[in-house]
C-alpha cells in the first residue's frame, strides 16, 4: 500500500480548527491502520484546541472512534485487514516499566499513555495509526454496534473506572460530583460495584434525567442547594463511603472531600485543567487521620479492558447510546466540534458517522 | 475498691500545665484500670496544650504508657490485676461500624479511637482507665522492657503504618519526609516492607543520624537543597514509588506529591494541625489523573496490633529505644513535657518514670 | 422481667428434633433479647441434625430470623425494647484478634462467628439471647418488610460474599457452581461486582429459571452436559475469571478449579461437610504456578453488613422473596424443616411466622 | 551478523543431556541476543530432562543467567550491544491478555511466561535469544556483580514473591516450608515483609544454617519431630498468619493448610510436578469457610521486577551468594548438572562460567 494523502480534522493551532490534507500513515511491525466508521466527540478535545496542552500546529484531534483494519505491521498477529476493531482512547506501551507497575496508563511518562490528539495524530482521519495492535485493539462482537462500541474506548472505560476505584462497599453510599457522560457512566459504574444509594450532582434536567435512568437513587441540584449539606443530610449526617469526582473542578473536588465519611475513598476522573493548586479542606480531611484516600486515574485502555467493556454491551447490561444527543458526518466534523464546545442545544454527546 | 484520690499530669487551660488531684476512675464492666511504670512524652500533647484541639480544664494529658494491672470490670476475660501490659494510645470501640469497615481508629467519628487526652482523661496519672481492656490492652513477653514496650502505643504502631499504607514494591524507592520519632519508625517501617532505597529528608544531624541506623540509604538535608529536586536526582528524574509525610506540614505534603511518580502512593501519618487547606499541586499531581493515590491513617490501635508490634521487638527486630534521649522521674513531668514542646537540647523522646 | 419459659425448636439428639419448653435467656451487659416475627429455614440446620457438627441436647436450632427487642443489657446503646431489628446468623466478638484482624466471622476459633445452633441456643424460639447487640444488630427500614430483611441475616449476605470475594473484574466472565439460596444470591452478586457474563451451574428447572432472573446469561444442566466441558466451550477454551463454589462437594470445588483461567479465582462459599479431603487437579490447577487463588468466606455478619445489605432492599435492587417457595406457622416449624431436610415439593427457602 | 554455530548444552532426549552445536539465533525487531557470563543451574532442569513437561529433542537447557548484549532488532530502544544485563527466567508477553490482567507470567496460556528451556531453547548457550528486550531486560548497576545479579532470574523473584503473595501482617507469623534456594529467598523475603517470627522447616544441617542466616527464628526439622505439631506448639496452638510452600509436595502442601489460622494465607511457590491431586485437609480447611486463602504464583519476570531485585543487591539489603556451593566452567556443565539433579555434596546452588 503506497503513500496517499486523506483528510483530518485538526487543531491548527491554539483556538483554530481545521480539515486539512496529510499523508496517511504507516504501520510499524505492531501496528495497525484503521479505517473509522463512527466517532464521538469529547470535551477534552476542546480543552486542547483551547490551549490545555499548549501549542499545537495541524495536530490531528479526536481519540473515540471504532473502524475497520486496514493494514498491520509484519509483527502483528491477531488482526487482519477487514476486522471490526476498537482502539481505546488510551493506548499503552504494554512492555514500559509503568505498565508492569500495573499502570498502563501512565507509560514511560505521566499519561503517557494518552497518545492520540496529544503526542500524535487523532483519531478523526480517514485512516488512524494504531501502535501496538495486538494489545490495544478490540474485535467487536457481532451483537454490539459501532455506535455502542464508541462508547468503550473512554465514556464508559473512564466511567465505570471511576466507580471501580470508589472502593464502594455491597450496599455502601456513592456521591458522583457531575454528570457528564464521564459522570453518567460512573453512576452505572456505581451500580456495577454494588452500590445501596446513588447521589447525582447536576444541574441540567436532561442529565439529571439520564443520571436517573443510570441508577442515581437522588439527584442534587447544586444550583438550588449546597451540594454538601444536601449529601450530608441524605446520609443522615454520616456522609458517603465513596465519592467520584467526574469534573475536575476545584469546589467538587472540595466538595467531594466534605462529604466523604472517615474511612472512605474519593475518586477522581476529572481532568483539572486549570489552576496551581487542587485544595484538600483541611478538617473535613481529618487532619490526615480520617483514612480518606483519594485516588485518581486516567481512562485504562487496552484489548482485554476493550473485550471485558464490549461484553457488558454484548449482554444488555448497559446503554451508553442514551448519551448521544446529536449526530453528524464527517465533513460536518467542525460543527459537531463547536456545538460540544460551547455545549450548545444540551448536548451530552455527538456522534460522527466516517461513512 | 473504693474511691481515692490520685495525681494527674493535666493541661489546666490552654497554654497551661499542672499537677493536680484528682478521683481514681472505676472500670465499667468491660474496662480496666492500669498503674503506669514508664510513659513518653509525645508532642501531639504538646499541640493539645497550645489549643490545637479547643479549650479544655484540667485534662489529663499523656497516651503512651506501659503499666500493670490494677482492677478489671466484671466481663473483662483476659487480663488480671497484675498483669503486666500496654494499652495502646488509640482505643477503639470495636464493635462501632467504622472498625466493622476495618477502619477502628474512626470509631464513632473522625479519630473517635483517640480518647485519651483528648474526650476523656489521659494517661499521665497514678490510675488509668481503659475502655474495652480485652480489645485494647496486650500482654508484655518477658524479654521486651517496659521502656521498649512503650514504643509501641504510638511511635512504632503509626510509623511502620505510614510504611504499610505506602505500597512499597519489593525493591521500591520510598521518601520519607520528617525524622522525628514518627518519621523515624516509618523509615524502619520501609526497611520491614521491602524498600530498596529509602531517602529522608531531615535537617537535624542527631536524627539524620538515627535516620541511618533505621535504614536510610540517603538523607537530604532540606536546608541545604531543595528536598524535591534532590530526591527527583537520587532517582534519575523519575521519583520515588511511595512517599511518607510524617510532619504534618503543607510543604512536605506538596513536597510529597511532587516527588511521587505516575502510579505511586503518597501516605501520610503526619497531623496537619493547622491551616484552612493543605494544597495539591495539580500539574505534579498529573492534573487528576497520574494514579498517584493519597492516603492517610490515624495510629491504630488494639490487642492484635500490639502483640505484633510486642513480636518484633520479641525478636529484635528493632531497637525504639534509641530515641530516646531524656529520662525524667513523674514528679518531673512537667520539666520533661515543655522539654519536648521547645524541642529543646536534642530532645527526642523523654520517658518518664512512674515508680 | 422475671425468668419465665418458652417454646423452642431443638434438636433433641441426632437424627430427632422437638419442640420443648425452655427458660427464657438472661441478657449481660452488652446483649439483647430478642422476639422473633419471622424466620427463615436453613439447609445448614439439617446438616447440623444429622450430625455434621456432633451430638447436641436440646440444642434450639435456627439462625435466620427477624423480630422486635425484647429487653437489653444495661450498656447497650443503640437498641431498646420495641425496636423493629435483624440479627446476623453470624455474631462475632467483635474485640477479638480475629475481628481486628479483619476476620470477625473466626472469632476467638475457626468459624467462632457462628453461635446459634452451634455453640449456643438459635433463633428458632419465642425469645433470642444476642451477643453484643450494638455490633449485632441492625434496625429495620420502613420500606423493607420482615420477610425480605429476614434474607440479609444469611443468603444475601452470603451469596453476596461469594461474588465480592470472587474478584470479578468489571465485565469478567463468572460460573456459579449450583443454585441453592446462596448460589442464587451468588448469582444476583455477581451482577452487582459487574460481571459481564454469568453461566449458573444447576439442574433443576425452577432454580434454573430463578438464577436467569437473578441474571444468568446461560444455565448449564449438569445432568444433560459435562459442567466442565459446557463451560469451557461457553468461553471459548479460555475459562472463567471467576468461579464461586456454592454447594460444599467435592465435584464441584474440583470443576471450579478447572474452569478458572490463569490469574483467576475460585471463591468457596459452599460448607463441605464430608469427606476427608477436597481435591485440587494438579494440571488444572497449573502445577501450583498458574496464579489461580482459592478463598473462603463464612457468612459475614455485623450491624454494618446488615445495614448495607438491608439498604439494598430499601432500594429495591434485589427482591430475595422470590426464593420464598413455602410459608409455615412456628407450630408448625417441623414439618418445615423435615421439607428442607428432604429438598421435597422443589422447595427453595421456607419461611416461618413467629406471630 | 551473519548466521553461525554456537555450543549448547541441551537435552538430547528423557533423560539424557549432551553439548552440542546449534545455530546461532536471530533477533526479531523486538528481541535481542545475549552472550551469557554468568549462569546458575536450577533443580526445575532437572525435572525437565526426567521428562515432567513431556519428550523434547535437543532443547537447550537453562533459564538463570546474566550476560553481554550481542545484538538487538531494529525495534529496541534502551538496550545496545555491550551492555551487561540480565534476563528473567520468565520472559512474559507483555502485551498479552494475562499480563493486562496483572498476570504476565500467565501470557497466552497457563505458565505462559515462562519461555527459556520449556517452548524454545534456554540460556546454557554461547548465544542466547530473548524476546521483547525492552520488556524482559535489565542493566546491571556496576555495584552488583554478575554473580549476585544471578540470583535475581528465579531465585530472589520467585522466592521473594512466595512472602510477598502470603500477606504477611507487620510482626506477623510466618512458616516457611522447605530451605531450598527458593525456600531460602522466601525466608529472606518475610523478613522484607515486616514478619515477626519466622519458621523454617528443614532437614539438612547446611540449609537449617542459611535459613537462620536468612532470618528465621526458629528451624523444624521434620526428620526429628511432626513439623505441623512443632508449628502449633510454637504458636501456642494458634497457628500462623501465613504459611509459604517451596518444595512443590503433597505433604508440604497439606501441613502448610493445617498450620495456618483462620484468616491467615497459603502462599505456594512450590512446582507441583507429580500426581494427579494436591489434598486439601477437610476440617484444618475450616470446612471451606474459615477464610484461609490458598494463592500461587509462578517467578515474576520483567525489566521493572528486575530493577527492583537488583536494587535490593545494589543497597546490600541480601546475599543470594551465599546459597553458591559448587562452581563448575561451562565446558564441565553436564558435571553441575547431574550434581544438582542428585543433590549430591550437599549441593544448594552451583554457579556456571561462561567465559
């Protein structure tokens, strides 16, 4: 297969969106190129495009997307041009020292995993570079959609991780601080993890709605009450064994602390994106006695977290497809972009359909 | 038994010590009452005394002591006037549901296993009552000291529990910032937990050097350099696995944080005595999402953790009685309590005698 | 409340069981009595009649009941007379080494946990002795009837237990050997550790159809199909991540082993009253290096666990009145225990009104 | 580097071993090529060419050695010919599904990892093939000789890991099953784990020596008295917190059951080589429910593993030399063989020179 050009959908530079022509990749021996057929568009992406990881000149962008192999490199041995993959947003150096550490995520470097629309092209290209094949893609059974399937690579692997890590005990209480999809999907974390009681923090109807559907037994509206008196008096001034933060925000991540009962877990998967310091209140802490741990973590990526993910939707136990407010072609990428930036018209989440 | 009069050490008011009268306590049905031999004196009394903890009159103060048996109430097992035995400086009411969550040093409430010199009176009296004696009180083995056995109601018990909640790989790289008495026992406690390399990070020669009896393979002297770019060149850029704050201080407890590597585990044993805040900063942090957990832990307490503490100095497995640097009968107690709250003379630990 | 008698349910010897008159229990300081509404028949009661823990007199069989406070010792706190409540069929000493170390259900020995019809009169009598009633026992919310609460003394807690100690990676495959009360409740758990796929093992066909309401994806008939080889084939050669043994033979401990992959866990909640070995398959079992883990549980009991469990039930997260298949009066205990004893007219659970 | 002969001692056949002449190998574009310096033989050899893991033909043999690097394909970026390395015993697949799991040594299949002398040649070669360089390879800190660097393939690995899986409480109890060099490093590896007392079980007087230099506490000789009543009397009937299992037999393997407490761990890194049953004693088991966990695992391989290990050398933390008893040229080692294959000269571990 020669060189070719295509087209992608990329940062310019800070502030700029663009689809330009590049020439299309080439596989390594562990690689893979994959052909997209559905999309989806994080708000990460527009963090970056607004300067969040500095200056950026035509990076391509995006990192959800499911598709067909196109080519693989001499090395690769479980998937062959026409399978129908998932590659994860994250996408680990399986033999670095991190991921023997158990951290995949964090490869050679913090996040380092987080390749795509970061250290390299993205994903909302006619063709994508995928480095190690064999370990971070996914084949899709025939039971699950490309639409479904989207959802795994970190809506639902983000989500549910951060209900995992709540360290939520059979029948314990849960606060999730926000419910954007990544929120969303820790609330039906939540209930995967065998929580009793489910408190949702959000103020938009439509994601209060969805939050229920996921399983949240409450929903706080910070805009009408303070979400910590609510919680604490939801769990009869007890607080909750585990809190997930699902924002990145620093009155969340506080809040998340205050509600926290001794002896319990705060979760972190939002992405904090501005600020020097993430502030802990120091009391509510317990003075660094209370047995609060706080532990965070980025979205886990690789083939056997993909196959564990694409076996929950193979069996109906969840549908992130709910979350998808909008839905656009490729061409239209722009719009879709801008319209998640602004979160415009209550959109949760735009799909993008390559075909 | 009848009533009688006793002499206690005691914070009359904030800023204030005496030494006072005061009613021998009587044991409920499940407690007992100690005759203290040897006692040390912990600055956490010292914070008490300056306030940290609120007003109090006329409070006993003390929490570390070794003593005998003198009474038992009626459905006490275990324990015999006589016995010769430690209670530790933490007390939980084991069936509470916070030790039912394995968190016992929580009881109730946040630290609610700390009573002593703190919701009821303390342990620097001629008579001490013990709550739940079958839960809390160890027998001493022969070959441990009263002055060793000491050690382990507090320096030992929350030093090595800063080491066990660290996650140290067999062959990791630990920090631990502060070498006081708790800094130093977490040092050994690294050594007992598999640690390859351990750096501490202390100003004063005296503990610098314990510090290297107790296993430090590097000492970084902060007034010398700054502790975050010495550690980070000690491990080639890449930090530490674990990092153990034993202070208490906003700075380390950044300074910890910023010398953890994506994966690893910061845990704190120090009491953050003051401030609204203690400040994560966010990059080093990984901006949420470098799976660096935060974890924190009150000195716990019981039977069982007692005897273990008891086996390894049993065994010789250690040697806590080198920091112990003063020695002061009780009519002096006072001379040895504000001793240790100027830090003065090198002090590190006084003991004090009781017969 | 002066001594007075009760009508009690016993195993008169082995192989014979009465109903007497007994003397009403005395509380101590820390206990409660209790007076029992409903309760619920248990397999393990049989066993005990037939022998498996030796020769008993009059001792009061039963662990499964609900009821109201009758009288309570002079330092319980939480508890008073009239209060609607649920006693764990476990009843740990909750200061026991075992406890703090985490074991409460081993008290003091082996299994030291389980009192009631063991080492003690049971539950099935017009008044219940409770040890430490704070530790023990749960109040009842008002939305959970006396009949579901009745389940979270044993199966719920349990089956549950089965599944939480089962590892289940979020969207792991999972076999549940047999689909008794506890598997079933094994089975409900996996789907609350967030299992992706869950094959039950089981041959009778009302079972059957409850373990797919429970959430089975697949049954597999024993009788029809080798266990083994039906499983292996449902997970394409690779086996379980998790395999849950709730029987206590040694068939199915020996199959548990086999269908559990590499890095896997086989999680026993079945009691093994026979026999003076279990067998573990050398090749399946990988030589002893195949990083297969093999734990254990008894049922976990305690004012936490209840209250966890019963929270589930206020939530409607699990309906246990399914497995509800007869209903008897007290005076007619036996003839509902002699129907457990011989698992005649496809009964599950009977259930048993004090009132 | 074109293609050429190398000597290679081999297993001709059950049975019988030879030195023969191969050809050299390739590396992939992940691999590299060692050329060995220092080897050590291990008893699993011999097992293997007695024919445990099936017929072979001219299969070299070897799986613990340091060396040069030769070569290295295209792909491998932190190793270069020259460097001085070694390589793990186990060379697992990183990227494979088991290892994602956080089983690595379980790569594609039960003891997958494990490569060397088992599904392709093994180390005792002039040229040595390892695959995924990055992944599998270590440089040697120039404080650690080649020698001590030696024992961190096997030896240190999977003995440390025997402690490491038995959950050892700080000041815990420990009994270790057999003082071979696994059961030796497994001895030294529970005082890393903060035990408090430490039982070895051994029979030949120079092995009894080791373990005590090692740090046990205590030595049982099975020839003079029943090791599991010697462990009881030893802890006072109570058992203890953690027993580990080195030698791989039916009898270790029970008494390690009987000796534990409920709530305490069976750690096995014993190689099951014989029988088509392991037995697990029915009533010491607790009858499946006294939460005694039985858990295996197979060497740990890997650059961060190694690292690690090599650390522990480096810091002065262990002497593994100190189990060297014989040392042998590479010319005379079917001699080191068949001495360690018939224990003879009371032989723990002989040393092979490359060059």
């Amino acid at each position: 297969m020669g060189k070719c050009n295509m087209r992608a959908f990329v940062m310019a530079e800070i502030g700029e969106t663009d689809i330009i022509e590049k020439e299309r990749p080439e596989p390594g021996p562990m690689d893979a190129i994959l052909k997209p057929t559905k999309g989806l568009i994080c708000t990460s992406d527009t963090h970056t495009v607004h300067g969040a990881i500095g200056e950026r000149e035509d990076l391509t962008l995006g990192h959800e997307i499911v598709g067909v192999v196109d080519e693989v490199g001499g090395e690769v041995t479980d998937f062959e041009p026409g399978d129908r993959v998932v590659v994860g947003a994250i996408t680990p150096d399986w033999n670095s020292e991190a991921a023997q550490a158990g951290h995949p995520s964090q490869s050679n470097q913090a996040l380092g995993g987080w390749k795509f629309a970061n250290v390299k092209d993205g994903t909302f290209a006619e063709y994508v570079h995928v480095n190690d094949a064999d370990g971070n893609l996914a084949h899709i059974p025939d039971g699950v959609t490309d639409h479904e399937a989207a959802y795994t690579t970190d809506m639902m692997s983000t989500g549910f991780r951060g209900a995992e890590n709540a360290d939520i005990p059979m029948g314990g209480t849960v606060a999730v601080f926000a419910q954007g999809p990544v929120g969303l999907m820790a609330t039906k974390g939540a209930v995967l993890q065998g929580a009793g009681e489910i408190i949702a923090v959000e103020t938009v109807p439509e994601r209060q709605e969805l939050a229920r559907e996921y399983g949240a037994d409450h929903v706080v509206d910070f805009a009408d009450e303070d979400a910590v008196e609510a919680i604490m008096e939801l769990t009869d001034g007890k607080g909750v064994d585990s809190a997930i933060e699902a924002l990145g925000a620093d009155q969340t991540f506080q809040d998340a602390i205050k509600v926290t009962k001794p002896g319990g877990t705060v979760s972190n998967v939002g992405y904090h994106g501005d600020g020097e310091f993430r502030h802990v209140p120091r009391e509510e802490w317990g003075v660094g006695m209370a047995e609060i741990s706080i532990v965070t973590d980025l979205c886990p990526g690789g083939r056997l977290r993909l196959k564990r993910l694409l076996r929950l939707l193979d069996q109906g136990v969840v549908d992130p497809t709910k979350m998808t407010t909008h839905e656009f072609d490729f061409e239209d990428i722009e719009e879709a972009f801008w319209l998640m930036d602004g979160k415009e018209d209550n959109v949760i989440k735009p799909l993008v359909n390559f075909e």
